[in-house]
C-alpha cells in the first residue's frame, strides 16, 4: 500500500487551485481552475495549451492521473527550452467534474477567457461530446487523450482528435480474443448506464455476429451501486461462456467480489476499467480478470518503460492508459507546431495548426500515432490479465 499513499500524496501536492489567476516564470506558468474562474490565465508569448479534466467528483483520480502526465510532458519541454528551443507552454487546466453541463463551461472558459491554442481533454466521452462544439466554433484543435465513444469521430468535426481507442475497437478486441482463445461461442455483458456503457452494449450486440457469437443475456446498472445479485443471478442462469464488463472499476471490483461470493466462475473481459484503484478495492477477487487496452507497464518496449519510470519517479506509481496517452497528446501538439514553424507557417493560427495535427506521425509511449481521415487514432490493442494483482499480458496483436 506504500505505492498507492506516495501516489496520493504527490497527486494531492501537485494540484494547484487559483481563483485569481497565475503569473508566469520565463519557462511556464500552470494554473488548476473551477469552470468558473473569471481571470484569464493567458501569456502572452507562451504556447497556451488547455487541459479540460475532473479534478474533484467521482472520477477525480482519473482527471489527476491525465494532469500528471500532461505537466510532465509539459516540463520536460519547458525545461529543454520550450517548443522548438524557445516558445514555453504555459499550461491551463480546468475541472470539469466529469460533468457535462460543467465541461461546457470550462471549455468556455479556456477558449474564450484563456485563449487556449489547442487543448487536451477531456475524459469522460459524455463531456467531449459536449465541449467539442466550442473548439470547432473557435477553430481550436481538440486532442482527447481517454474520451472512446466512436461518436466523437463520427460527428464531422475536423478540430477533434481520438488518441485512445475506440470502444469498437476494443470490443472487436475483446471478441476476437475470445473467440480465437478460449473457443468462446456466447456471451453476457454487463454495462453501466452511461453513454460509455449502452455505447459498448449497442457495440457488442452490431459486432458479435463477426466473431460467431451470441449474445445469452445483457443486464445494467447504474454508477454507485453496490448489490449486483440480481443482474449476476440472470447471468449465472444464462451460462455464458464468458462475460464483458463496460464500465468502471468501482463497480467492477464489487462487481468480481460479489460473483465470487456467490461462486459464479466465469472468465471476464473488457475495458474502461484499467485502473490502479481495481486491484485496490477488488483484491484477490479480481484476479484473472482481462482488459482490453492500448498501453501497459507490462510491454517491454523501451518508450514504454521509460515513461513507467519517469511516472513512477514524480508520482510513485498508480496510473492509467491515459496518462500515457496524455504524455503523448502535448508532444503530438509539440511536433506540429514545430512542423508549422519549419514551413513558415503561422502556428497561432488554429486552422493552421488542425492541419498539421492532421498529418502527424509521431512515435511516443503509445507507439506511432497518426489519426485517420475522422481523426481517430489507429494502433494495435493489448489483452491483459491480471494475475495475483500484477498485468500480465496475454496477447498482443
């Protein structure tokens, strides 16, 4: 538990609320907003780059986890010289407490009060789809480094970007791996009732035909709940081969302790819930559970474990995909700019800017990043399993 208490504390330290604005040092200047700060935290000469997050609510860690990296990714560059050798980011973060209505106003705020060049952000897909409409208005570029919902893309908005994969892709992941794997021929999914999860149910009721599957029974359930005997006495009775989970690892840790209380041995899979908190709260209950994903600290490649490392050393542990994912989001933005300056290019200008986001090829902690014609991501998936609470992974495709 050292691990998770040197997290929190170097997560808790390094958040910063101002209600009146920062100033700015000759390398960057962070501020941590609510979405209703009045001053502009704008710098002039500075690259200003917004990041819209929950910093407070429900999915407060994953919002920190996504500002951790971001400020690191962040220093690093500010520390060499900034963007192209001379031009520092001046980081401004918002909360938007993973609440739509709320991420509206943040966003508002970044583009209108802090005049943002481009932002990061944000995580729960519910809020991108809200935000996103104010950065296209204000041709703002828009990377959401954790927000999988294939809508996002599929809207037509050419100023917003998909760096995570999106849950059809996951779910074909999780499918074929079942399938290929296990010689799995029927399924149950059990989803929470959100935009993120009926999202992942519609999914695996389109695709499973794909994969010779048949779906034996769909049950839901709400963010907070806590007795899942119901919806996991109708799974136990259909007989599944195996189970999806879509949702996120609150629930699925009780989700797993309560299935094994009630001796239900299924093999489990999906995804939204890789996070450090579900080996915390689930414990030897969630062993053996798998989850499909585009980054892990189990893969080998050296970026990979650089990042482990340099993540480890500031914040001692306990994070998600999307904190590589968000590493990656400012220096796929560090690039291009640098791409518009080496062209002459004017990089201030956001339709400028959008386009040579557009092209990029940028090779990170995630792997190569480019975004196809939609502005999605596209990258190879992980299987992992969790095994006496470490990831192990089990295929890479």
């Amino acid at each position: 538990m050292k691990k998770t208490m040197a997290w929190i504390m170097a997560a808790a330290m390094c958040i910063t609320t101002t209600a009146c604005g920062s100033t700015a040092s000759s390398t960057a200047a962070e501020s941590t907003a609510p979405a209703g700060t009045s001053e502009s935290s704008a710098v002039e000469g500075a690259f200003n780059l917004g990041l819209i997050c929950p910093l407070s609510g429900s999915s407060a860690i994953s919002g920190q986890i996504m500002q951790n990296a971001t400020k690191m990714a962040v220093d690093e560059i500010n520390a060499a010289g900034g963007i192209n050798g001379s031009i520092p980011i001046n980081l401004v973060a918002v909360d938007d407490e993973g609440v739509p209505a709320t991420s509206v106003t943040a966003m508002q705020k970044l583009v209108e009060q802090d005049k943002v060049n481009a932002v990061i952000g944000a995580q729960a897909s519910s809020c991108t789809l809200a935000n996103m409409e104010i950065t296209k208005a204000a041709k703002i570029p828009q990377i959401t480094p954790a927000s999988s919902n294939v809508a996002v893309t599929q809207s037509g908005n050419d100023y917003i970007y998909q760096l995570t994969a999106t849950d059809e892709l996951h779910m074909r992941n999780v499918m074929g791996y079942m399938a290929d794997e296990y010689g799995a021929k029927s399924f149950a999914i059990l989803y929470e009732s959100s935009d993120f999860g009926t999202g992942g149910f519609k999914i695996a009721s389109t695709v499973c035909d794909d994969f010779g599957l048949e779906m034996v029974d769909s049950e839901v359930y709400n963010s907070g709940d806590t007795d899942f005997s119901v919806p996991l006495g109708k799974i136990k009775q259909a007989d599944p081969d195996f189970v999806i989970f879509w949702g996120y690892h609150t629930e699925v840790a009780m989700i797993r302790r309560q299935m094994q209380q009630y001796g239900i041995d299924l093999p489990c899979i999906g995804q939204g819930y890789n996070s450090p908190e579900l080996t915390t709260l689930g414990g030897d209950a969630v062993n053996g559970v798998m989850i499909s994903t585009a980054f892990d600290a189990a893969n080998p490649d050296e970026k990979v474990q650089e990042f482990d490392k340099k993540y480890n050393d500031l914040f001692g542990g306990g994070y998600d995909q999307n904190a590589p994912q968000s590493y990656d989001a400012v220096y796929i933005i560090k690039d291009a700019v640098e791409r518009c300056i080496a062209d002459g290019k004017d990089y201030t200008d956001g339709e400028t800017l959008n386009s040579y986001i557009a092209s990029t090829q940028w090779q990170g902690a995630t792997g190569l990043t480019t975004f196809d014609e939609n502005g999605r991501m596209d990258k190879d998936l992980l299987v992992i399993a969790i095994e006496d609470g470490k990831h192990v992974i089990v295929k890479n495709y």
